[in-house]
C-alpha cells in the first residue's frame, strides 16, 4: 500500500530514530498526521531548540545549553574526584542517587573494535589531560558489557601510572531481585566484589 509521498517521507526519517522499526515508524507518522497542528509544531520547535541550543561541554563532553557546563562549573562539587561514563545520558543515572558530588567525563562511546570504535574514536585524551592538571580518584562507570569493561580496562591501564586512585563501579545481583535469576557473570561480580558486613 503506498501514501502520499511527504507521509512516506516521514515514515522513513522516523525509521532512522534508534529502536524505530518500520511499524512503529508508521504508527508515530499517523499520530503526527492526526494530532492538532500546535502540537506537532511544539515538537518541531522542540527538535529545531535541541539542535540550535544544545552542545556538549568543552571540559566533560556532557549536554548543556550553556558552555561550560553546570557540573563543571559548580563550585559544590570535587572536581578532583571524576566519575567516567560512556554516554551523556548515563550523568543522569548517576545524578539520580543524589549521593555523587564530584565531576564527570563523557567518553561518548565504548571501545569497540568490531564496530571499529578505538580509543582515538572517544574522549580520553581530554580525560588524561583533566587528571594530570589535578584528580584524586577516577570512577570508571562504564557499562558492565564486553565494550565497557573492555574500556575500563584500558582506562586503567592508562590512568594508574598518573599516580591517581583508579576505582570501578560495583556489579552483580540487583537489589530486589532473586539469585536464582542470576547468572553465572553476575554472580561471578557479584562475588568479586562483596564486602564485610
């Protein structure tokens, strides 16, 4: 069945978004054609803002409308203490524990071979010139997959030798959930990385 050509147009763009498949892209572009013009023009301005106003901080790679950004800026947080993740929207999960008071650095991605992402491909550069002016410890937040443990094992590498405490998030069985749903990697951390009670 064919639509009308700026439908289809649409349909395809919407189908480039991550984790839109061909239906779901048909789905938003009929609900996009049926909801009130206000609307969907809130949403363009909406997308039109994000491009125009938003970048990535000069000092932790991290969105902001405003260069630098408010974690670098904020003077109640240790700049010395620097926790490392791998994407921007990650910030956002560790800001909601309300328990971290130092700075971030965004790597923007993982190391990744097959994918052909290498270290030149993310910003540790940036990161190895932010310890050397000055940190006390590096968390590295990376995500407990192949690519982020493979990237925290790097970063070790890298860091250890400037003289600055190297930690790693803890891993392994989630609060709320039964060992009989683990597996045997999780476990594995989990066990790894117990403490005394």
């Amino acid at each position: 069945m064919s639509f009308p050509e700026p439908l289809t147009r649409l349909i395809d763009q919407l189908r480039r978004l991550p984790g839109i498949g061909p239906k779901g892209a048909q789905r938003l572009a009929f609900h996009i054609l049926k909801t009130p013009r206000e609307e969907t023009d809130r949403l363009c301005d909406a997308v039109r803002d994000v491009k125009d106003k938003v970048t990535y901080c000069s000092i932790c790679s991290n969105t902001t409308d405003v260069d630098p950004c408010m974690f670098c800026t904020n003077p109640g947080r240790d700049q010395r203490i620097i926790c490392v993740v791998e994407e921007p929207q990650n910030v956002t999960t560790v800001e909601k524990t309300r328990e971290f008071k130092g700075a971030y650095h965004v790597l923007m991605g993982a190391l990744s071979p097959l994918q052909g992402v290498g270290p030149d491909d993310l910003k540790i550069k940036e990161l190895l010139a932010r310890v050397q002016k000055g940190a006390d410890e590096v968390i590295l937040a990376t995500n407990p997959n192949v690519e982020g443990e493979a990237t925290a094992l790097y970063l070790a590498r890298l860091l250890k030798p400037l003289g600055v405490k190297v930690t790693r998030i803890a891993m392994g069985v989630p609060v709320g959930s039964d060992l009989e749903y683990a597996d045997e990697i999780t476990m594995h951390k989990a066990l790894e990385g117990r403490r005394e009670v």
